[in-house]
C-alpha cells in the first residue's frame, strides 16, 4: 500500500481542507478548500506554524510540534479569523503527518465569507445538511417570532375590547358606559346604584390579595343572586360597582333591594380557615327625578347619595335627593 | 433580554418557590403580565427589576439566586433538554469544560439574539482550571457555578468551584478544581435524544 494514500487526489477528494507536513513542520500540500480561504498565502514550503495558530485543549501557547490524536483549535494568522476544528495523524513509515480541518461552528459564517458551494466540501461530509438545518431553522424561528409578535397584539386588542371584568365575571366600565347610553337613548325608565364596599381595603390588607380576590368573586355572585336578568352589574373600580336596574324607580323597593344586599354583603364570607367580614353602601338616582335625564348628571347625584350613605356610618343605603343633596 | 432567559428565571421561580411567589415578584417587579413568552425579546431593565425583586422576595443574596437558577437549568427535569446539550459537550468534565469555549457560538446558531456569555476555559499550570466569564448581565458567572456543578453531578465528577471575584474590564473569574474526575457513576447519556431502550 505503500502510501498510495497519501497520493493528493486521495486527499483532496475525501480531505478538501487537509495540510500534509513533514516533522519539520515544511507544509508539502494542501487540500483545494483551503487553498480557496487564502489565495496569495503561499502554502507549501511555508511552516505549519507561520500561517497558522493551533491549540488543544491545554490551550498552551500553541508553540511546539503539532500533538497527534488531540482535539486541535486552529486559526489564521492574518485574514478573517475564521475558527477551525482539527486533529493530526502521524502517517507510518515516514516522517510525515496530516492535518485535517473543518468548521465546525464557524460554518455559517465561512460560506459567507469564502463563497463556498457543495463542492467544496466532501460528499460525505455533514456541512450541507447543516447548513440547510440552519436556514430552515432560522425561517421558522422567524416564523414563530412574527407569530407571537401577532398573537401578543391581538391579546392586547382582545383586552382592550373585552367588556367583561376579568376577576367577577361582571361588565367593566366600557361595557357599562355603553349600556348606560343606550338606556337613555331608548328612553328606558331606571335606577342607577353605585355600590362602594366597606372594609374590603383591610381583607386585601391582612389576608392578602387572594382573600380579596376571593370575596370580589363572592361578592358578584351575591349581587346577581339579588338582581335581574336584565339588570346590568359592572365593576369600575377595585371595590366599586354600578347597576342599572331597569323599569325599577320606586324608591321602596329601590332601598329595600339595597339593604338586602347589603345584608347579604355582611355574611362572613369563608377564605381557607378564616372568614372575610365586609360591608357595602349605596347611593341611588332614578330617571324619574330629571326632566331630561343625563349620564353625567345621574352618575354626579348617584354619588352624592352614596357619600352620605358613607357619612352616616356605612352599610346604608340613600336615595339622592335634590333637596337634601342639592347645592353641593 | 431574551424571552428564553427570562423565562427560565419565571420557570425556575415557579417550579422550585411556586405560582404565588412567582406573582407577588411580577408584582412588586411592576410587570404588567404574568408570564414571559420564550420567542419575544423584552427590556434588559424588566429581567434586572424581576431578578431583583425575586432575590428580595426569597430572602437571599442574588449571587445565591443567579448559582440556585443556575443549578435548576440543569439538574430540573422540565428543562432536561439543556442538560442534553451541555452533554454534547463531550465525554467526560474535562471536555466538557473546554467545549464553554465554544457555548456562546453554538448557541448564537440556534438562537443567534440569546444573550449567552463569552466563557473562556483554561488549564492553568497547577492542574486547576480557570473560567473567564463575560456575560451581559453582571453575575451571570455564579450562575455558571451551578451550572457547572450540576454538570459536574451528571458526569460523576468531584469538583471544588469558587467565584474568584471580578476583573476591572467586568469579566467575573471562577476557579475550578477538579479533584476526582470518576468520583461516582454519574447519569446515562446518549447522543440519541429519542428514548433508547
């Protein structure tokens, strides 16, 4: 067999990027893909050492032979600084060795920056099937990046449109500004009740913001047990709530459904082994009491009624009263 | 920072502290969402507040939270695909010690925006081997320290690491002694990710 292995076609067909070189380190070929990353560096007759930096995993200095069987880390001297991998074997029976060498990592980069093509690489060689994983790697994480870019401000669009208030299941102030409106519009007769709980500040405060969540949860159920299907219940605030309660403006049964509710608020309301103590006050305005009722006006004076519910001592309700509340 | 950073620090929070502790740092942290989506990028100064507030919230130095988060990315079963391609490293801690040279490359490959840190792994003339460290987040070098032992673990090997402190140029240093290198059996690993056997 006398070194018909070494013959260059040998070599460059299986090899494309190998150094052949003596013990004296003299580089005697090299293989045609190498050459095409440096063409004016006259390789052979050059020293293995001049033209290139090779470490191993000690990461010495890189002087000295070239260790055999060692993982070998490769650069250029001068150029692009290109990372190669490498390994060299002593070829027997003379004083010769190979270097071979490949990218590794650096292969993306190098097809740029060397303008490689399939057949510069071996055919048995992974660097093409590696280099279409990458390309397709990138189109669907770029794929996946535009997804979620998409998906994020359709959430936010989503959010933004809901009218329910994530927590209770009730309306949020959009969805009730909207009902408020089309109420007046339709010239519906009804009453506006804004509901403000008491003492929800100190459940949030000493059992924490899950026992808050909890009774706010609790707390809409109780309001749409105690109201009608076609009431709307929305909740505006962290612990404030308004109602529309349709066809409904006799202030009787207006005070009498409030204080039902507020007596229901009051049941202890049970959070792991302890139990949440709250309470509710209410001011109510009717469309009876305007000539030409107004969400601005009806909202002003339901609130009037609400804060001298809160001046008498809580847990009342008011009915707003223009002699009473007006001039304020 | 990038969602997969951030969001291996939601996960780490979540799987060892639980959901609630999880909530009260996003809240404290002042975000305005609860979960961090691995495919989008967000501020730099989110992950820093979030990582702030988390070490607060549990009561320990960051340094300790950056090696306990560390040590989670490896040694947690949820994430055993990171343990994998640490693997791929090489056979034994040696190897893969000298393949964090190549960490940051091979990871800009899959995820060429993922802030990975520049490692540099030397073997000094004393047998030990010094970790030079450049991340984009000051500290990353103790989570490499539980990285690195919980690698140590996996493979089987006896090491002694320390955080050896910081360079001017903010490069953190970590020393790695290695005292047995077949200390115990260490965990079953091939190359095959598809279950085998």
């Amino acid at each position: 067999m006398n070194n018909t292995i070494l013959q260059p076609e040998f070599l460059d067909t299986f090899m494309p990027m190998h150094v052949l070189y003596d013990s004296e380190g003299i580089i005697l070929h090299i293989g045609p893909t190498l050459e095409k990353m440096r063409r004016c560096v006259p390789f052979v007759g050059s020293s293995l050492s001049d033209i290139f930096s090779i470490h191993d995993d000690g990461r010495g200095t890189g002087e000295g032979p070239v260790p055999h069987h060692a993982k070998l880390y490769i650069k250029f001297r001068t150029g692009i600084p290109t990372q190669l991998k490498g390994m060299a074997m002593p070829v027997r029976q003379s004083d010769l060795s190979v270097l071979n060498l490949s990218f590794g990592i650096s292969i993306v980069d190098a097809v740029a920056d060397y303008r490689f093509t399939a057949g510069d690489f071996a055919h048995t060689d992974l660097a093409i099937e590696m280099l279409y994983l990458v390309e397709a790697k990138s189109a669907v994480l770029h794929e996946t990046k535009q997804l979620n870019l998409r998906l994020q401000s359709a959430r936010f669009a989503a959010e933004e449109q809901a009218s329910t208030d994530m927590l209770t299941g009730l309306r949020n102030r959009r969805a009730f500004d909207q009902a408020f409106e089309e109420f007046l519009r339709r010239r519906t007769t009804f009453a506006l009740m804004h509901l403000d709980l008491d003492y929800f500040k100190s459940v949030n405060d000493s059992l924490g913001h899950a026992a808050g969540d909890a009774v706010l949860r609790e707390v809409a159920k109780i309001m749409n047990e105690e109201t009608r299907e076609e009431d709307v219940i929305a909740r505006i605030g962290g612990d404030e709530f308004v109602f529309l309660l349709k066809n409904l403006t006799s202030p009787d049964r207006l005070l009498n459904m409030a204080r039902r509710l507020i007596a229901r608020l009051e049941e202890p309301i049970p959070f792991h082994d302890a139990f949440c103590r709250i309470s509710g006050s209410v001011g109510i305005a009717t469309t009876e009491q305007y000539r030409h009722p107004t969400a601005e006006k009806m909202s002003h004076d339901a609130d009037l009624a609400l804060y001298s519910s809160k001046r008498g001592g809580r847990a009342l309700a008011t009915m707003f009263d223009p002699e009473l509340h007006s001039g304020v | 920072m990038h969602g997969m950073i951030n969001r291996a620090i939601q996960c780490f929070v979540t799987d060892t502290y639980g959901v609630q502790t999880w909530q009260r740092v996003t809240d404290s942290a002042g975000l305005e969402f609860a979960n961090f989506e691995p495919m989008l990028n967000y501020r730099d100064q989110l992950t820093l507040d979030v990582l702030g507030q988390a070490a607060r919230e549990l009561k320990k130095p960051v340094e300790t939270f950056f090696e306990d988060l560390g040590t989670y990315l490896v040694s947690h079963p949820n994430l055993e695909a990171i343990r994998r391609l640490l693997r791929f490293g090489g056979e034994n801690f040696v190897e893969f010690l000298f393949s964090l040279n190549d960490l940051e490359g091979r990871a800009k490959l899959a995820l060429p925006d993922l802030e990975v840190p520049s490692l540099k792994v030397e073997n000094l003339k004393d047998g030990t081997f010094r970790m030079t460290c450049m991340g984009t987040m000051p500290g990353v070098g103790y989570a490499m320290v539980g990285v690195m032992r919980a690698m140590a673990d996996d493979y089987g090997a006896l090491v002694f690491l320390e955080h050896a402190g910081w360079k001017d140029s903010g490069e953190e240093i970590i020393t790695i002694n290695l005292l047995e290198a077949t200390y115990s059996e260490g965990r079953q690993f091939e190359l095959a990710g598809r279950a085998v056997g």
